[in-house]
C-alpha cells in the first residue's frame, strides 16, 4: 500500500495575507498544489524550493511566518 504524506510552505504577503501551497507525497511522486490560486504542478526534486518560487512570483508572498519576529 503506497505510503502518503504532506506538508506545506506557507508565506505571507505584503498585505498580510497568507498564501500556502501544500506538497503532497505518494511514494516516490510529488505534487504541489497552491490553495489560493488552484496552481499545480509535479516535481520530482526540490518540491518546496518550487512552492517558494510560485509563491513569490504569483502572489508576491515573501514573508516567512516561522521567520517572522512578533512586533511588540
């Protein structure tokens, strides 16, 4: 049976909206798939280097939440 895992790359935007494409693995095949804009796209090497890059030229999302420092 064909093991299935997940995980996402979130990032915000200079509006403060978060935009986040989740990669999906079903053994040796990955996809990435944008729940903002619906994108899609099988990667076999680098799936989230992909997912930042798509998040950064479609939606101009930048920002790291887990980077982020709280304001105070």
């Amino acid at each position: 049976m064909p093991q299935i895992d997940s995980s996402k790359v979130s990032r915000w935007d200079q509006h403060g909206r978060e935009h986040t494409v989740r990669v999906q693995r079903t053994g040796i095949q990955r996809t990435i798939r944008c729940d903002t804009c619906g994108w899609r796209q099988g990667a076999q090497f680098l799936p989230w280097l992909k997912a930042e890059e798509h998040l950064a030229e479609a939606h101009q999302a930048t920002v790291d939440p887990a980077g982020a420092q709280p304001s105070r």
